[in-house]
C-alpha cells in the first residue's frame, strides 16, 4: 500500500464495507490477506483492521493487548540470548607480549541458549484459545453454573446455553499472532456449527472473523469453509483504476504553470503510471515521484530505479499471466504462492504481476504505456477529427457528393448511401489525407500540418504503438490549439 492514505481509497473501502455487511448479517467470516501483507512492518493488516473495527459498535479482540505483551518480551528476551551467546566467555588475548607472567582469568559462564517451547497440539491450542476467549467474555468459574473448567462450555455460553443470553459481539481473532493459527479457524467452524444447533436466526448468532492467510492454513480449507456457510473473503482484486490513479495523483510534483498543454502531458503521464503499475501501490507511489519530466524514453530508467529501492519479492508467477482475463474471485491455486508473497493480483478484470521480471521485455512496458496513451488521447483525437470535418466542407474543390461518395466510409453491398452530409461528418483522417494528396480538397500549410499530425498519432495508436516524446509532443499542440 502506498504512503498515501490507502485506506481511505475506494475500492478498499469497498471491500472492506461488503466484508463488514456479511458480518451485519450475522455471519462469520474468514478474512484471507497475503503473507507478506501479515509480515509487514509498517503492520498494514493492524491497520485494516482498525478500519473495520472502527465501524463495530462492540467486539471481542483476540489475542488481546495484553496476550501480546508477554510474547513480545519473551521475543526480545530471546534476541539479547543470541547476542550474549555469541561471545564464548574466553579472556580477550592480547596481540602483544606486555612482559608479565601469566595470570589466572576468571571463566565466565557460557549462557545457553535455550530451546523454544515445542508448539501445543491442534487441540491444545483451541483449548487455550477458548480460555483465553472465555476470559475476555467473562465466563468465570462457579458463575451460572459454569463447571471449574470455563473451556469446556464457551461454545454453548456464546449461543446462550444456561443464561439465554447470547453473545452478539464479533469475536475477531487475528489467526497469524496465534501460536496455532488453524486453531482459529477450528473455533470458526465449531462455533458457526454450534450456532445453527441452538436454532438461533442468522442476525442473533455468535460471529467470529478469522483474519489469517493460506500459507498456515491446511490446504483446501478456505473452500471447505464457504460450502459452511461462513463467507470467506479473499484479499484479491481489492484495488482498481480508480485507487491507482488517486495514488499516482496525490504523489505528482506541482505542475511548474497551469497551461493546458502541461495539463494534458501530465495526464497522460498520470494514465501511463497508474497503466504500468496496476495494483501495486507501492511502486505507483514512488513512480509518480521518481519519474518527473513523463517522457515516454525516461519511463523505463526511472522504473528501474525505483525497483531497486524497493524491497523484491523472492517469488513471481510460474506461469505468464499478463493480459489474462478472467482471474476470479480468488487466486487461482496455482497462484496462491506468488499471490501471499504480494507479486500478482487482480486488477480491473485483469491478472497482473508485479513489475520487475517483465521489464527485460520492453514490448510489455510499451504496451502499457500504448494502453495510457490510448485512454486519454484517442477520445481527444476523435474530437479533432470531427472539428476538422468543417475544415474539409470548407476546403473541397468537388462536390459533396462526389468528395462523400469517394472518401466516405465503405458501404455494405446493396446499403443506400449515406447523405453526403453525414458520410462526410464519418470521414476518417486517413481518407482526408488522401483528399489532400488527391487534391480534391487544399489546405493551408497550417491545416495540412495539422491533419498530418493527427493523421499519424492516430495511425500509430491505431497499430498498438505509443507515441515517443516529440510526436506526443506536436499532438499536444494540435490539440490544445
């Protein structure tokens, strides 16, 4: 995600509100992010869900503040072990010879390291997370008749076993902070199965939200989940067009004057970042940044830099997926590795892999940048062309029938003809060309100069080629003339 407040983007806030409808409704969710996006440091998944957790009006957090605390001073603990360890307790020997005799040096004790507590079982884990839970919600001993053991009724407790009442709070547990993350998805499936037993309607039941990713889960799970009736929600096609370009836009330099040409260079500037970096927020952020003057020939050294400064990924797709449509719902099992390593998504319909690999085929990038060019100047050149159609009335050395007849669209055998007024408002640029060269119409130097210029970018993109930078240039000024 990019510097910019990507939460506040359209398309996250999106998904997230179609997320934060299924669990209105009463249901529970299993919400599946990429690894790396749960190994960030900037702790991106924290902060999605302070989004979501922000729009519930009461929820249970697991593990809690307090849970974590304890971990992450075992952890620091851990890493000054390792530091000590290195040293081997031994008298530093000096590398010169002082004249004294030999003394005896005290022998300081080797620390050892020790060995990490083995993980619990599957079923030691739900136990503990079902206390821990049971903790939170207040269940204690000798309340209610709640036996010495709170685990053992915490699931019948939740759907209002023994008390009548129900515990509508989401209970939201963050899967990859547990010790056990499957153990989640376990209090998932027995507590949504416990849920439909007790007859409770779908808006009164117990809710849990898993947030956790594939790579600790058994394979095949998240579909086995789905057909349970618990929505499972993949971080998958999250971002759009629309984000990327927001992206791209707050990171822009301030245009130096406010002309409309230098407006219209720095949308096609803007088109061809969001175009080449697609979902990848990072890179669009610090592209936009990097790449100051928009010159077609600069793209490519710049994006170079900018990969450089980033940290890569050490896993791409297998496969080529450039261009492929279709990409689903979810990742595709084949690209769930590349996918949690945050190196292909989806994107406006489209799957797309993260710039890196692919920039040693120019053709890719030129591609892209054909694709931006084409988006913002061929709705431009279409409107040239209808203006200059006056132009060609006005210039013409035969009638309009005639000048129709000859360079208007091509009829379909047995069609009537069009009236020569609107054959010649569809007159492409090539046919007015080849009026021009035919002399059936005389231009000035200007207008000619004029026609050939958009003749030729439109030919171009036409052909799937983008404009370098003098011949962006020139149609910047015909069109903005």
């Amino acid at each position: 995600m990019a510097a910019a407040d990507g939460f506040s983007l359209p398309g996250i806030r999106v998904w997230l509100g179609r997320l934060l409808a299924d669990l209105g409704r009463g249901r529970s969710c299993l919400w599946l992010l990429p690894q790396k996006l749960l190994d960030d440091t900037g702790h991106q998944a924290d902060r999605l869900l302070d989004n979501v957790l922000h729009e519930l009006a009461d929820f249970v957090l697991l593990p809690s503040a307090e849970t974590l605390a304890p971990a992450s001073a075992r952890s620091t603990a851990a890493g000054r072990s390792r530091a000590v360890g290195q040293w081997s307790g031994l008298a530093p020997v000096p590398d010169f010879d002082d004249g004294l005799p030999d003394l005896p040096t005290a022998r300081i004790p080797v620390p050892v390291e020790r060995e990490p507590p083995p993980l619990p079982t599957p079923a030691e884990a739900l136990s503990g997370l079902l206390e821990r839970l049971a903790k939170e919600l207040g269940f204690t001993a000798g309340r209610d008749g709640v036996g010495p053991n709170p685990t053992d009724d915490v699931l019948a407790r939740l759907t209002g076993g023994g008390t009548g009442i129900v515990e509508t709070r989401p209970v939201v547990v963050r899967a990859w902070r547990e010790p056990v993350p499957s153990a989640a998805t376990h209090l998932l499936r027995r507590l949504v199965a416990t849920a439909k037993e007790s007859g409770l309607p779908p808006n009164r039941r117990p809710r849990v939200l898993v947030m956790a990713s594939t790579g600790t889960l058994p394979a095949g799970l998240p579909d086995q989940l789905a057909r349970e009736d618990i929505a499972v929600h993949w971080w998958w096609g999250t971002t759009g067009r629309l984000d990327t370009a927001t992206v791209v836009a707050l990171a822009r330099p301030l245009l130096p004057s406010a002309t409309e040409r230098r407006h219209l260079h720095e949308a096609v500037a803007q088109a061809t970042i969001t175009e080449v970096c697609g979902p990848f927020l990072d890179i669009a952020d610090a592209l936009a940044g990097r790449w100051e003057d928009g010159r077609p020939e600069t793209l490519l050294p710049a994006l170079h830099d900018v990969l450089a400064d980033l940290p890569g990924p050490a896993v791409v797709p297998s496969q080529s997926i450039e261009g492929a449509r279709r990409p689903g719902s979810r990742p595709d099992e084949t690209l769930l590795v590349a996918w949690n390593a945050g190196t292909v998504d989806s994107w406006d319909g489209r799957l797309r892999g993260r710039p890196g690999k692919d920039l040693t085929h120019e053709q890719t990038v030129a591609t892209r940048v054909w694709l931006a060019q084409n988006h913002v100047l061929l709705p431009l050149l279409d409107d040239a062309r209808d203006r200059f159609t006056a132009t060609v009335r006005r210039r013409a050395r035969v009638p309009l029938t005639r000048l129709a007849q000859t360079y208007g669209p091509r009829r379909e055998p047995g069609a009537p003809p069009e009236p020569a007024g609107s054959a010649i408002d569809m007159m492409e640029l090539g046919a007015m060309w080849s009026a021009h060269c035919d002399d059936v119409i005389r231009l000035t130097p200007t207008e000619r100069r004029r026609l050939r210029i958009l003749r030729e970018a439109r030919n171009r993109l036409a052909h799937r080629a983008p404009l370098d930078s003098s011949q962006l240039q020139y149609l910047i000024k015909e069109l903005c003339c």
